[in-house]
C-alpha cells in the first residue's frame, strides 16, 4: 500500500514552504488511495519546542490534512537510531571521527565552498591519531554512483564518496543526524513514496547509501521545487517566512494549490472542498511543473 509522510521540525511554525510539502504528499498517498503519516522531527533538542509540536498539529487539522495513525516523535526513538549505528559499527560501515569543523574547513578536498558542501577528506578513516578523542560517528562511503529516478526531477546520479565524503551519523552533541534518523523511520513506518522539497535532493544519495547499508528498503522520490521569496533564498523560518494564517485556511490552501500548477475554483471556500477538488486532479496527474528551479512564493509570505 502506498504510505507518505510529512516529517515537520517543531522549530517554528508551518509556513508557506512547508505548506507546499505538506499538501503535496498529502495529495500524493490520498490519491492513490494510502496511508499518510505525520512524524515530528525533534531530535535537535536545542531547536525543537514541544509546544510547536502542537502548533503544527493544529495548524494541519484546521487545513483539513488528516493523518493516519498515531503522530510519530523522533524524541521516542532514540534506541531505535541507537540499534542501527551499533550494527553499522559492528559491519565496519562507520568509524569514529576526532576532527574539529575547524579542521575539516582546513583540510577539506574542496576548501572554497560553504561548510554544508566540503567533502569530508578521510583524516579519521583508519583510526583516530594518538591522542584524540572521538567526537562524532562517520558512515563510509564509496566511489560507485548511485542513481535512482526521482518522479519530477528525473534521473540523478551522485558518488557520495567523491562530492560529500564520510558524512555524520552521530554529532558531536550527542544527536543523531537527520540522514540516520529518516531512513530508520521511513523503513519502520513502512514509507513507500517520500515527496518533499527539492533542498533535499542531496541528501537523498545518502540516505539511499544508508538503506543499502543496513538492508532497507529504498521508497520512490518525487522533490518539489522550492518556494523562494523576493531575494531568491529559500521560504524558511531562518530567512524571516511567516506563519500560516490561522483565519485564512482556504487562501492558504488555494496559495499552495496554485504553485503546485492547480488553478482553483474560485467557489471553492471551505479547505475539505478544496482539498477534494485537488485529490481528484491529483489523481489523473502529478504536478504540471518539472523545473529543477526553486519557484517564488505568493507575495505577503515574508516579515
């Protein structure tokens, strides 16, 4: 059976970006008849709010996207990402890592691109120096490309090995990555389609990597483009997006339906009408568009 997901942080409240994720995977497991799940990501104790947790719940009621099952927590399951670094560990698919991001900046094979984007150079791979204390656990990785066929961005192709290196799957601070986290809740969950926004697209080849590692499967991907606002930069709480409007559910709707290329019936009022509307064209199409851009949001989504 098809089963999506909507994995929110409980970092701030949904915005228009997240609205487009949302719907669209909402969309996406309603039209073919599945399951969707809501599962917030709050392993970022630092960051994650739970009374945001509960904001964004209600924000996703008075939309009218329902969710199947009981909300997942990532706070819940931590033994989970525990039992699946100890197997890495004892496959020897991850090592312990000593170096500082101050170090890796400094000897990095590609030192003149932003930090996010260096490629890890190995200094750990082989054993930590006299002397040096671990810090983080590094899954391992290799020169094979791999590929898979994304639904609206086509075929990708990334060697995890040349163009991001060993990347982390326990942090410095204790917290399990986001890559280990995903692919351990998508496989429980039993996550058949992920479809989300296309600033994740890198991370996919890693997240595949993991699968392959730990003997999981790889669901189906479809990555959307990317709400942008009048500067270019991605619609996020970290770029000044506003909130949702509580009192404007249908608009907010009828905004999100309309980048993802749905024209709106304009007596559409009420979210579970629209939203039923939407499922029906849903059904016959994916999304009209197939840019790789990030696309601009509706004016007024910005402080």
């Amino acid at each position: 059976m098809y089963t999506g997901r909507f994995a929110p942080s409980p970092s701030g409240l949904l915005h228009f970006g997240s609205l487009v994720a949302a719907l669209a995977s909402w969309l996406d497991a309603r039209a073919a008849d599945g399951r969707w799940f809501v599962r917030i990501e709050d392993l970022d104790t630092p960051r994650s709010r739970p009374e945001l947790s509960t904001a964004i719940l209600r924000q996703l009621e008075m939309l009218g996207l329902e969710w199947d099952g009981p909300v997942a927590y990532q706070s819940a399951r931590l033994e989970r990402y525990r039992a699946a670094l100890d197997s890495l560990e004892r496959a020897g698919h991850a090592y312990w890592c000593a170096c500082t991001r101050k170090e890796i900046g400094d000897s990095a094979t590609r030192p003149g691109h932003p930090a996010a984007n260096r490629v890890y150079p190995g200094t750990c791979r082989n054993g930590l120096r006299p002397g040096a204390a671990p810090r983080a656990l590094r899954v391992r990785t290799h020169d094979r490309p791999i590929r898979f066929t994304d639904r609206m961005q086509g075929e990708i192709v990334q060697v995890v090995g040349r163009e991001v290196g060993d990347f982390v799957a326990l942090r410095a601070d204790g917290v399990f990555a986001y890559q280990l986290a995903v692919v351990v809740d998508d496989a429980e969950q039993g996550v058949t389609d992920v479809v989300r926004g296309a600033d994740l697209l890198d991370s996919t080849a890693r997240q595949i990597h993991l699968q392959q590692l730990l003997g999981l499967p790889t669901p189906r991907y479809l990555h959307l483009p990317v709400a942008t606002g009048p500067s270019g930069a991605k619609l996020s709480k970290q770029t000044g997006a506003k909130p949702l409007d509580d009192a404007r559910p249908a608009e907010s709707l009828g905004d999100a339906l309309a980048f993802l290329g749905l024209e709106v019936p304009p007596d559409s009022a009420r979210p579970r009408e629209l939203l039923s509307w939407a499922r029906n064209r849903w059904g016959r199409r994916p999304p009209v568009t197939t840019t790789r851009f990030a696309a601009p949001a509706p004016s007024g989504y910005y402080t």
